[in-house]
C-alpha cells in the first residue's frame, strides 16, 4: 500500500513538471515611449526611458523608417540597464517614425513607433 503511494506520488510529480514546462510564457512587452533630447548634432537625436522603460538586460534596437536615411545610419540600439533604463543616439530628423523594439534572446517584443518631434 506504502509503495502504490509513492508510485502515484512520483507520477504526480512528473505530471506536475510536465504542464509547468509547457504552460505558455507571457511575451516581451514593447518598451515604453522614450523621452527626446537633443542629440550630438543636427542630424541625431538622443533617446531616453527611464527604470522601468524597458526589461532589464534587453537590448534596444531602433530602426528610422524613413527610406531616405542611409542605410548604415538607420539602425541605432542600447542595452538596457539593470534597472530597466537606458539611452541611446539616433540618426533622425523631425517627423521621421522610429520603430522601436527590445529583445531578449530569441524573443522580441512588438514595436514602439516614434515620430521625432
């Protein structure tokens, strides 16, 4: 009777690990909207969030949509801090729409549209 306990218990274990492993995991949000400040010159702006912007350790990446921008300018990005904040520079002008997004590992979240003001 004791050993038909414990079979049932162990498979009941097994059981419970299993559905854990496979419930479904909740995706990347997007990051929120940045703040904007000027950048280093004329042609960049400077993009900041705050702790809490973004997943801590994600990596930022920022594509400017606008197909006149060079294409070695158009993609700019940032690690994010530990406490979710980061920075970065980014080649764009007034009214050109920044798609923004975090990735952590193989997963990316869905984009944050910018518009430069």
């Amino acid at each position: 009777m004791v050993r038909g306990l414990l079979s049932v218990g162990a498979l009941l274990g097994v059981v419970v690990l299993g559905l854990a492993c496979a419930s479904p995991t909740l995706p990347l949000p997007p990051p929120m909207v940045p703040d904007q400040s000027p950048g280093v010159d004329l042609d960049h702006v400077k993009l900041s969030a705050p702790c809490g912007g973004a997943s801590p350790n994600a990596v930022i990446v920022i594509v400017n949509e606008n197909g006149a921008v060079p294409d070695d300018e158009a993609v700019s990005g940032a690690v994010v801090t530990t406490c979710g904040s980061w920075d970065a520079s980014v080649f764009a002008h007034t009214g050109d729409v920044l798609e923004i997004t975090q990735e952590i590992g193989t997963e990316r979240s869905q984009p944050t549209d910018y518009q430069v003001q």
